[in-house]
C-alpha cells in the first residue's frame, strides 16, 4: 500500500514543514502553512536502489559541438538587453513585479512587436478577459497585430489548444498565479498549483521550442509570490520594479541562464503604453542647483552601463534625547547604518542627534557598493551644510576602517559623468590614472575626504 507522506507548504516563501504550524518557521508569516500532496513512497522505490535498470547515454566532452540557441529579438531594445538578446526558443522566462507595475503593457507590446515580425504568438491572459486585452491592444495602438489571444485558466486546455497545430514560437501566460492543473487537488495560486501548473508548461515549452514567459506577483517582502521553486524551474527571471507614482520602470534580470544577470532595461510608462529610455542618466537627476546641501551625483553602474543618480541627504537635529529616526528610499539601511558608524568612528561626525534621511532621486534603487563615498558625501554635506559642487561626482567603497576603496569600472563611470557635462570627480586613490576628461581629486582615506570637504585640512 502506498504510504503518502504528509506536508505542508507556507504559501508565502515555499519552506516544506512535516507538521501544521501556526506560523512558519522560515519567514515567519502567519497561517500561511498549507498542506500539499507530497511524493508518494511505493514499496518498490523504497527496497530499490537506482543504480541498475536505467537507460544508459552518452557523456561528452565540454569542446563538442553546440547548436546555440535561437533567439526571437523583440525589437524593443531594453527589453532584448535585460534579456541577454531576446527570448530563447524553448526556455522559461518569469516576470515578476508589483500589480500594476506594467508587467501585462510590456509583454502585451513586445508579443505584438514579435507578431509584426510574422512570428506565431500566443497571449493567454487568465486575469483579463480577452475583450479587455483587446481594448488594451486597441488603446495602445496594437490593434491590427497578429497576436492570438486568449482568455484561460486551465492548463490542460491551453496545452491542448496549442498542442494542435503548429506549436506557437512565443506564448505569455499572464498570470501563474491564476493557472490551475487538474493533476493536483488545490485553488489557483497555491504553492502546489502554481508548481504544478508551471511544470507543465515548462515541460511543453522544452519539448516544442516555445518561448514561454509567466507573469508572476509579487509578495510583499519582495519575492515572486507563493514559491521560490518557481525561480528554480525557469531559465531566466526578470523583475519588474518602479513606484507606480513615478513614471520610472525597470526591468532587471535577477536570474539568467542565456545571458548576464547584471543587465536592466529602462523604460517610462506613459499614455501610449511603456516607451523606451536609451539615456537613464538624465532621467534621475533632477534639477540641479548650486546651493542646494546633502545632494550628490554617482555614477552607479548597472551591468556594462553607467546610470548617474542622485542621492539627497537630509539630517534634522533632535532636540530631546528621543531615539533619532534613520529612514532610506532606494539604499540598504544597513549600509547606511555602517557609514554612520565610520564617520562617527574614524572622522569624528556625530550623527547620534540627528535624524537622517537618505533617498535615491527618482525612485531608483541603489544596490552598487560604489555608492559608499556619494552617501558620505551626501550626508557630510547635510550634516555641515556644505554644499557639494553640481558639476561634481564621487564614487568608491568605504571599508570599516575608514579607508576608501577603488571599485570596477571606474573609467566607465567618468566617461558617463563627462559625457552629461560633469567636470570634477572625487574617487579613490588609483582610480584617475587613466586619461579623463574630469578632474579626478583622490583620496585614501575617508577623513582625508571629509578634512578637504570641511577644510580642515
Ligand atoms: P498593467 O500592465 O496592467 O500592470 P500589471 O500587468 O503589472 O498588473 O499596467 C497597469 C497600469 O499601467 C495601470 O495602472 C495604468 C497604467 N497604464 C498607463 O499608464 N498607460 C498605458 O498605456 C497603459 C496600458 C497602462
Ligand atoms: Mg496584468
């Protein structure tokens, strides 16, 4: 008799637990454990080894002959770069991103982009209804595209729609989160669902050479919703990010097995769909004035591509002896938490009566360690109410010892700066050796930095 194991999944971060549980353990999320049909046990798998039986294949050798990969270029050139060149036939791609973000406007416009092209496109939608999507399409001036539209949930019918003719060269599922396989017990949305669901049509992507792309929500804290396994079983994931207050969207490859992983796409969202930004530089920066304090430029770098952002500082000073506040739009707090520390430390800036604010114009997110120096800058800058020069960048890593460290790429960065009409640049030691159209001021240490910027020196 078959003995199936019982267990329970959390719905919002994936982790498998042998018993209920109010709250998981993993994420600590409440009443999100649900139970799912585990592997079943037969008597034969559990007396048997696998070391006989099998069907044996060849192994070869890794300078045999490879067909490389078809690649179905959109033509929407932000879209194709986070991509790595386009979609690759017969991989997996998930987008995820926050509702509203856009997700369905990109797919809907590079599907039409690829059916222009006289590629055979499929767009099941199980969220919209097709008529919605048609309006959409319409609206965005897409409305004579050969897009073949659908409005389904059930996996099974998709792939025996599709399975009929001759397989579709690209097919958006929008959303996984609403598919729903008959092969397992368990709503749409579910780990168990969206595992299976996606199985399935992964297995058909691979099997015909479809360019499968699942749209996926996001949870709260950030990740693709319900399973993590998700990000396993697909070739490359893509997150879509942005506040939908600003016009600003990025697509950013967090995962991807036919291409780079550090590559974003720009685009802007506006009345006729997601437009591309080929020049990102010029979308951060707001205004820039010659008084204004607590406000620097760095050339942060995104894959091979410099985008110069700013970074706005703000200290108030505590009168009481309340606990001062430390809020961060776009950087890692701990980080700024560390910088604080260094220039208390090593400097002798205190910080302690102060609240500090720090925010990444343009609703931009910062992940670039190269950003240390600038969010000093920024924060000295408030703290004295010196203001920075606006022709000025900066850029480098600050270890705990108070040293600053040359990061990659700096040449990039200062080519990028002059490029936009910056002239000076404060970078670490080692760095303006190569020939630059800035005036590059090195520094060692970051007390030097802040001995030159309040001429204590
Ligand atoms: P949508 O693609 O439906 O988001 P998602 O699929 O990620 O949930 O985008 C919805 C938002 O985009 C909606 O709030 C309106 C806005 N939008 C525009 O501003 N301009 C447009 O041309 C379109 C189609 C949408
Ligand atoms: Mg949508």
């Amino acid at each position: 008799m078959a003995k199936v194991q019982k267990r329970f999944v959390c719905q919002a971060c994936g982790a498998v637990a042998s018993k209920w549980q109010g709250q998981c353990v993993d994420c600590a999320e409440w009443n999100t454990l649900v139970e799912d049909a585990g592997a079943v046990v037969t008597p034969f798998s559990a007396k048997h080894n696998l070391q006989a039986g099998g069907r044996a294949f060849e192994l070869t050798g890794l300078d045999s002959d490879i067909a490389l990969p078809e690649r179905a270029s959109t033509g929407i050139k932000e879209l194709d770069r986070a991509l790595g060149g386009g979609f690759v036939e017969g991989s997996a791609t998930l987008i995820g991103g926050d509702p509203g973000i856009g997700k369905s406007t990109l797919l809907l416009q590079a599907t039409a982009k690829l059916a222009d092209q006289g590629l055979s496109v499929a767009y099941v939608s199980g969220e919209e209804a097709a008529d919605q999507v048609r309006l959409r399409a319409r609206r965005l001036g897409l409305g004579k595209s050969p897009v073949q539209l659908a409005a389904a949930t059930s996996v099974r019918d998709i792939l025996t729609t599709l399975g009929q003719g001759k397989p579709p060269a690209l097919l958006v599922i929008d959303s996984i989160q609403t598919m729903h396989s008959d092969l397992i017990e368990g709503a749409p949305g579910t780990v168990s669902q969206v595992r299976a669901s996606a199985q399935e049509l992964i297995r058909f992507a691979k099997e015909r050479g479809t360019a499968l792309v699942l749209v996926g929500h996001v949870t709260k804290d950030g990740s693709i919703a319900g399973p993590r396994v998700l990000e396993h079983m697909v070739d490359t994931v893509l997150s879509f990010e942005g506040e939908r207050s600003h016009q600003y969207r990025i697509l950013r490859a967090i995962k991807n097995r036919f291409g780079g992983t550090d590559e974003i796409g720009v685009f802007a969202m506006e009345q006729e769909g997601l437009s591309e930004i080929s020049n990102p530089s010029s979308l951060f920066l707001t205004h820039r004035d010659e008084t204004v304090t607590g406000a620097t430029v760095f050339p942060a770098l995104e894959g091979t591509r410099p985008v110069l952002v700013e970074i706005q500082a703000l200290t108030v000073r505590l009168a009481s002896g309340a606990t001062p506040r430390r809020a961060v739009v776009g950087w890692d707090s701990g980080r700024l938490a560390m910088i604080l520390a260094v220039l208390e430390a090593r400097c002798g800036l205190s910080f302690s009566t102060c609240e500090v604010y720090l925010n990444i114009a343009g609703g931009y997110r910062v992940s670039d360690p190269a950003a240390d120096l600038a969010v000093a800058a920024a924060l000295i800058s408030a703290l004295s109410e010196t203001p920075v020069a606006s022709d000025s960048i900066s850029f480098g890593e600050i270890s705990l010892s108070g040293e600053i460290r040359p990061v990659a790429h700096g040449n990039l960065r200062l080519k990028e700066a002059a490029k936009l009409g910056f002239t000076r640049a404060v970078v670490p030691a080692g760095t303006g050796k190569e020939k630059s159209a800035l005036r590059c001021t090195e520094f060692r240490t970051l007390r030097q930095f802040v001995d030159h910027m309040l001429r204590r020196d």
